[in-house]
C-alpha cells in the first residue's frame, strides 16, 4: 500500500554548478502534477512532468528545480525602446518644471528595464544535471510514501479486523432472529385465530418471512469483501480507487443487516461495523 502523501529532497553541488530537487504531494482524486523551475529552464519542465507522472498515478504533486549554474553565461543588452521612452518623459518633465540641469547617464540607469539580461541556457546540458537528482529525489519520496502507506495499512487492518469481529457476530445470531422470526408469527397467528390455526399456512408465512428478513446472503457478499479487500491492501500496484469501491460494498451489505435485523445484539455489532468503515474511508484518502 502506498500512500499519496510524501516528501523527497535530493542536491548535488560542484565548483560550477549546485542543483536541489525537491518532490512532495497530498492527496488528490487525480494525478496533478506541478513544476516550478526557472524560467531560463522552461524547456526541461515537461520531462520533469513525463519522470514524475511514470512513478506517480494519483495525488497532487509539486516538483521544486533550483539551479545555481556559477559558470552560467549572461548577456546584458540595452533596451532601446523603453531609454527612448524615458528620456522623452525626462525632457517633458524638466521643461515643465522650467529647470536646465543636464540629463545623465545616472539618471537613466536608475529606472527598471533599461538593461536586459538575458542566461544562454543549454536546455540539454541543465536536463543532464538535473535527470539525476529528480530521480534520487523521486526515489527518496518514493521511500516517504511507502513507509507511510505501512503505516495506514496497519490502521487499516485493525479496523477491518473489527468488520469481521462484528460479522462473527452477526452469523453467530442468525439462528436466533429466525427463532424469534417463528415465535413471533406463531404467537400472532394464535392471537388472531386461536388454536384453529393451520400448520400449513403458518409454516409458509413464516417462510416468507425468513426470506424477507434473512441476512444470510449479506453475510456472505460481507465475508467476500473483506476477503478481496485484505487481498488488495497486499498489491504492489496502486489500489487506492479499488479498496475505496470494496469499502462502499461493504458498507452497503451492513447498512441492509441493520435494516433488516430486530435483534439489539446485531444492532449493535451493525453500529461497531459502520464505526470501523468509517474509518477505513478516511484512511483511504491519503491512499494511491
């Protein structure tokens, strides 16, 4: 079982260039996977997304790249458009105000944009630098979310443990509902016609309502679930969307043993049972 929520971190650093990879998610109904790199290295965001996406199937995962390059090249270039466009307001200004101070270079270099700097940035080279530590950072939070997932599978167990206690018990009761079931049609059939009653006729009422009221075949699907449910808590592969789906059969089988049961005992083993799947579900969100 693995769990959806998770964390890894992996850098690694030299004379010319240091790069930190940091991975983490939350639960999500569906994979969201999100990168943030600098935006001279745009380029290699969608790789990060395609290594991210072959380990992950569900969750929302946020992927942090920083890159320090101290070999990086940058050009410096001036922006002619926006000098032009402040040295003209300078000039309306000045002879607005009615002063004669001369325009200097000091006076341009202090607004923003004036220079531009561009990082000549070898998509390829940086994806060679960064492949490595996103996948030792994958790797590490690959570890974050399994040890996690040990832990909800260990809850999860103990939880499903108490649906099967419960259903013990309710098989355990089966004789008595259908005994009370015969007493109490018995009883009401001597009520209304006295000792006149025909056996027969009795006999096939309290047929009908033995099959009305019998919880056999919910006990039955209930076994199987819990049986498939502790099957795939196993799996390798992620189950998250299965066991989910198992837990709502499950809790549709107890929801009809309740309605159909008049027996206080199995009320409340239905209650313990509801209680646990309770559970069981919200465990089953942070689940992949």
């Amino acid at each position: 079982m693995i769990s959806m929520t998770g964390y890894g971190r992996s850098e690694r650093h030299d004379e010319t260039v240091a790069v930190a990879v940091e991975v983490k998610s939350v639960n999500n109904r569906y994979l969201d996977v999100n990168v943030t790199v600098p935006g001279s290295l745009s380029p290699i965001e969608q790789p990060i997304r395609d290594r991210v996406s072959q380990s992950v199937s569900r969750g929302r995962v946020d992927v942090y790249v920083r890159v320090r390059d101290y070999a990086e090249e940058l050009s410096v270039r001036v922006d002619r458009s926006v000098v032009s466009g402040y040295l003209r307001a300078i000039i309306d200004l000045r002879d607005a105000a009615g002063l004669e101070d001369p325009i200097t270079l000091d006076h341009i270099l202090s607004f923003d944009g004036v220079l531009k700097t561009e990082r000549d940035a070898d998509a390829d080279r940086y994806w060679r630098l960064v492949e490595p530590v996103l996948d030792e950072a994958l790797d590490a939070f690959g570890s974050s979310r399994s040890v996690e997932g040990a832990r909800l599978l260990q809850d999860i167990d103990a939880q499903i443990a108490r649906v099967d206690t419960a259903l013990v018990a309710v098989r355990a009761a089966v004789p008595q509902i259908e005994e009370g079931i015969r007493r109490n049609l018995s009883e009401r059939f001597r009520e209304v016609v006295g000792d006149s009653v025909e056996e027969s006729r009795m006999l096939a009422e309290v047929a009908v309502a033995l099959a009305r009221f019998s919880v056999n075949e919910e006990i039955v699907r209930l076994g199987a679930h819990i049986d498939a449910f502790r099957a795939a808590c196993r799996r390798t592969e992620p189950v998250g969307k299965r066991l989910d789906f198992l837990c709502q059969e499950m809790h549709r089988e107890v929801n009809t043993i309740g309605s159909k049961s008049t027996v206080l005992e199995i009320s409340e083993q239905v209650i313990e049972a509801k209680d646990a799947l309770e559970n069981v579900r919200e465990q089953l969100r942070n689940v992949e």
